[in-house]
C-alpha cells in the first residue's frame, strides 16, 4: 500500500514538474479560488450550532431563525464533516459584490414556549453560531482585560450580568475584505467544489474580478417594530442602525415577542493575497510559549534517551565481547557461576500467555501506526488544507482501510512464527480486522445513543452506520485477509536458540515488574504532553490546529524514545533472569496511553470548567479512551517489535552449542 502511495504521489509530482512552465501559481487540494465580479450574488452558508460547554452541536434551523428561498439545502458533505457533527446548510444571508447595503430579512411569528426555551438553553449554554462566506468561516473580534481575541462564529444571545432576561442576536454587521485580482499571467491548477480545472489563456479575463479574503462579524441585538418590519419583504433596503448598549434597546427573548432580523454589509479593500487569508485563523494562541516549550521537551527528551541509549549499548557491548572472548569450558563454567540475560537462554522465545491477543494487537498497532505517520506526513507538507473541513479525518480513515493489508502481515507473521506453524491464521486475521474497530463500534455506539437522546447534530445518521460497516467489512477485512494469507507466504522468522521444554523458574523480585513497566510509560509522555495540550484545546475549544510540522517532529522523537524505553526495560529483565518479556516490552512503551488518559480527565477539570452536564463528560471521556486505546497499540507495537528484533539479535550473537 505504501508503495502504491508513493508511486501515486510521485506521478503527481511529475505531472505538476511538466506543466510548471506555463504555471505561476500552484494551490493545494481543496483551495481552488474563485473570483467575483461587481454586483454578483454570493450567499452565506451555515453550519451547526457548537458550544464548548456542552460539546453537543445542533442544527442551526432547530432555532426560530429566517430560512432562504426555496427551502433548506444540505451542502455536499464529506465522511469526516457527518462524523464530526457538521451540518452546512444554505441560508438567506445574501451578499452582492461591493455593494454595501443594509438589509432585512424577515419577522418571525410570535415566540411559542417551547422555542423561548430553546433560545434561552442555548444563549446560555454559550452557543455560537458558525457563519460560511466562500469556505471562510465568519471571525468575531472581542477584547477581554485589554487583550484583543478572535473567535469564529458569534453567540446565539448573551445574557447581561446581574439579570435572569436574555437577549437574542438579531442584527448582523459584516465586514468583507476583498482583494482586486487582475486575472494576468496565472494560471491556477486545482481541485475545488467543482473538481479538477485549469484557467487556461481564454478564461483568464474571466477569471478577473475581486477574490474574498476576510469574513468578519460584529453581533447586536436591536428591538425593532415588528409591525412595522413585518410590512417589509426580504432583502428590502432598511436604515442602518448603531449597536445598541441600552438593554430597552435590545431584543429581549420571552414568549409571544416578534423578532425581526435584519442584517448590514461592508465591503472593504484590503492588501491580503488569496493564498493568505487563512493566516488569520490559524494564528494560535501563545505560540511563542508553544514553540519554545516543544523545543525544550524536545531538546531534554533528546539528552536523556541519549544517555540511556549509549550506557545501554555499551553494558551490552561489554557483556558480549567478555562472553565470546572464553574458549567453551570458560563459557560453560562462567554460565554456572554468572547470573543475568545468558542464563534464560532456554526460555527467551517461549510462547507467551495469551499469544493471539499479543498478534492481534501488534497487528493493529501496525494499521493505527501507519495511518498516523502517512497523516501526518501529509499534513506537514499542506496537503491537508484547513478549507477542506472534514478532509484530515476523511484520509485518515482511506488510510486505515487500505492498512489492513499491513495489519493482516504483521499479525499473522507473528503468529507463524511464535506457532511454528500457519494453522489458526484465518482466525488471527479476522481478530486483527475486528479488535480495534470493534472497540471503537462499541464506544461510538454508544455515545450515539446519547447524542441521539440530546437531538444533537453530532449524532451519526443511521445510513452512516451502513456506510462505515460496509467500508469495514468490503474493504478493511478483505484486505487484512490479503494481509494475513501473504503473513502465512512469508518465511517465519527463525529462533537462534532452542527453547527448553521445562521452564526456568524466575526468581523472586522485591518490587512487581508492572511498577517499572508503568514508570516506563513517563518518558514517552514526556515528548507528548505539551503537544497533547494543544491537540485538545483544538479539538474542544474550537481552536484551529495546524502545526503539523511541530507534530511530525514529536512523533518521529516518540517512536524512539517509545523504542529505547522497551529495548532498556527488556534487558534489565532478562538481567534478573525474568524471560517473560513479550508483554512487558509491549506495555513499557504502551503504559503511555494511561498518562494520556489521566491527562485528559485532568484537562477535563482543569481546563475545561466551563463543559457541563454528564452527557457532555461522557462524550469527552468516551472520545478520550478510543485516543487513548489508539495510543496504547501504538507505542506498544513500536516497543515491542523493537524489543524483538533486539532479543533475537542479543541471542543470536551468543556462541550456543
């Protein structure tokens, strides 16, 4: 699979190499510009409604908000948009090309109870609305203790301090920034909502004209006359109106009260390319604190591998070259009378309890770790671009299906060779396809019966369902039978000793094995915490996160250290004569993920205050264990298939007769 990919990517290459004479501008997947002309029609899209104190996003149309002509229309949504909860539908809001214009949009009928109820939860549960003008998320500027923050989308209602009333936004300014695009000398390669095209020489002039660059929200809440806005037709021409600070001035949200929306536009030339006008977004919060904190971790994560890695390789390197120096009396004597890794010679590859769990899951540890790498690796290149919403979690699940071939391989190759022999391979295969999905199955099961029970739009549609067991069982299992039949093809990988047919009994220890294996798990977690912290503010504060580049370091720095830890923790038990070392060089690296795990609830606690109500806990939990299960096959694979490797070289370099 790898190999196909990286056939496929090189063939792109070529082909963007051929055209690139005639090219002064290249855009990334996703991103195709467009350009508009003076007086031309863009309507605004909408997406749900989110809130980071529940985390359970709703329809935008479940409140009593003006629909456009013709009915509501779902936007073309991707696998990842329906699994992370977005529903983009149009909308009324109307936008002419550099016609500022101020202009109402309709009266609703009066507010029954049910709905005042609705508003007042979700203005209080800090609900924003998620506005879309050509694939910009609408920004909102807010100045908290004199510091200036951005935010995307704006509130529902607000509530004033000191008061049980509250107050619904009905009155909207926009503020477009448009950037003058000549449409000379460029030709533009890319892949929009329209597909793969070319501006070629003829298409140029029309291509010419003025390209959005910024989506910008000023939110108020303005009590009109609803007799006299109800006289009004849609996108009727209505006076302009200063944000009120006044609360009589305000639209108050109680029952049998007529709100009028009405909404004013500004478009403002600004110097901002085309190919910049995400910078604005992705912007995060304290990245000088985060680029200077991942450098430490980093750079002290570096010196105490370092350390332990050369001790280590140079303990090792000294046993061996005493040990094969000795003529064989020498050899058979000092085995009588020294203690440590020489003496368990016998028992180092005896099957290990629960052998198939073990296959298994280094199968799945081999799918999860190339999704992550290949993800990753794409993303650091841009080929993951923030315009396509959904695409990251899309590929990353394209990627996994299309893994099961590896994942198949390494879990039946395993299996022969701790076997001996390919019997019970078809078994182990369907175990590799299931184990992990099935976990998730489950979780998300049940999560969305609770979504479901909240009507949140965060629920996955039931023909969602068919979707993802279709793709799992036509294409995941297939493929990881694929895998496991070439696993049974490949030759098993020899031991260089003879196992003993009696086991050597392992000698008392004073502290239980399992208390290193988990103090193991600290440095791994060393390298991702920090990362960890911002990955999360992402996913649950609504902040953009797009510094792959940084997390494609910290991963390449985990997989070592996850190695080092396993191959460290291995020796030192074989030191103590204990050759049960197959899950303890698994779970050495593996115990990271129960740091991960106890680092999210005390994010929960700590960091995320303001999340509310036990459903929305048991969302972030439950979302939090598939992370931290994910993690756990992971590391535990990387360790693990490193500490093998070093077994089999240790023992194969010690003379046997």
């Amino acid at each position: 699979m790898l190999l196909i990919l990286e056939k496929t990517f090189w063939a792109a290459f070529i082909y963007v190499l051929l055209i690139s004479h005639s090219c002064n501008g290249f855009y990334l997947p996703g991103s195709y510009m467009h350009t508009y002309s003076t007086g031309q029609e863009i309507f605004a899209k909408v997406n749900s409604l989110t809130s980071i104190e529940t985390e359970l996003p709703f329809s935008y149309y479940s409140l009593p908000y003006c629909k456009p002509q013709g009915g509501v229309k779902k936007s073309a949504e991707n696998l990842g948009e329906l699994l992370m909860g977005d529903q983009i539908d149009n909308s009324p809001y109307r936008f002419r090309m550099n016609i500022n214009e101020s202009v109402y949009l309709c009266t609703t009928s009066p507010l029954s109870e049910n709905e005042v109820k609705l508003l007042k939860q979700r203005t209080r549960d800090l609900y924003q609305v998620n506005m879309i003008l050509d694939n910009l998320p609408a920004m909102r500027f807010a100045t908290q203790n004199g510091v200036r923050i951005q935010w995307t989308g704006f509130p529902v209602g607000y509530t004033p301090q000191n008061s049980n009333d509250d107050y619904i936004i009905n009155h909207l300014k926009f503020r477009v920034l448009v950037h003058e695009y000549e449409g000379t000398g460029v030709e533009i390669i890319g892949t929009g909502e329209e597909g793969m095209g070319v501006i070629s020489e003829a298409d140029k002039k029309k291509a010419s004209g003025y390209e959005i660059v910024g989506f910008e929200v000023f939110p108020c809440s303005v009590k009109y006359d609803p007799e006299t806005m109800a006289k009004l037709h849609l996108y009727d021409n209505v006076a302009s109106v200063p944000c009120p600070l006044e609360l009589e001035k305000s639209q108050i949200i109680r029952e049998q009260e007529r709100v009028s929306f009405s909404y004013e536009v500004e478009f403002v030339k600004s110097d901002i390319r085309w190919p910049s006008r995400w910078d604005a977004y992705l912007k995060m919060e304290g990245a000088r604190v985060h680029w200077f904190s991942i450098l430490n971790s980093l750079m002290v994560i570096v010196f105490l591998a370092g350390i332990v890695f050369v001790i280590f390789l140079r303990t090792v390197r000294r046993d061996l070259t005493r040990y094969e120096d000795l003529d064989k009396e020498s050899q058979a004597q000092i085995n009588e009378e020294l203690s440590g890794w020489k003496l368990v010679v016998g028992d180092v590859f005896r099957e290990p309890n629960f052998s198939k769990l073990l296959c298994v899951m280094i199968g799945d540890g081999v799918q999860i770790t190339g999704m992550a790498v290949v993800t990753i690796v794409f993303a650091a290149f841009g080929f993951m671009s923030p315009a396509s919403r959904g695409m990251l979690l899309t590929g990353m699940i394209i990627l996994y299906l299309f893994l099961g071939t590896g994942a198949g391989y390494a879990g039946v190759r395993l299996w022969c060779t701790i076997k001996g022999t390919s019997e019970g391979w078809r078994s182990v295969s369907w175990s590799v396809a299931c184990f992990f999905p099935g976990i998730v199955f489950v979780i998300l099961t049940f999560l969305n019966f609770v979504l479901w029970g909240s009507k949140s739009t965060g629920a996955i549609p039931l023909y969602l369902y068919f979707i993802l067991l279709s793709l799992w069982f036509c294409i995941s299992v297939p493929l990881t039978l694929l895998g496991g039949y070439l696993g049974t093809r490949a030759e098993p990988i020899k031991y260089p000793v003879r196992t003993n047919q009696i086991p050597r009994e392992i000698p008392a220890r004073k502290y239980p094995s399992w208390l290193l294996v988990l103090g193991a798990g600290t440095l791994p977690f060393g390298t991702l915490f920090i990362e960890l912290f911002f990955i999360l503010s992402s996913i649950w504060l609504g902040r953009f996160y797009y510094v792959f580049g940084f997390l494609l370091v910290v991963l390449l720095l985990l997989v070592i250290v996850c190695a080092e830890v396993s191959v460290v923790l291995t020796y030192m038990h074989l030191c103590i004569e204990d050759w049960q070392w197959w899950w303890k060089a698994f779970y050495a690296s593996g115990s990271v993920s129960l740091y991960v795990f106890l680092y999210s609830i005390n994010y929960l606690v700590f960091d995320l205050q303001s999340l509310s109500g036990p459903v929305s806990a048991i969302l972030y939990l439950g979302y939090s264990a598939i992370m931290a299960i994910a993690i756990m096959l992971s590391t535990g694979t990387i360790g693990f298939l490193t500490s093998f490797y070093f077994v089999h070289y240790l023992f194969s370099s010690v003379k046997i007769d």
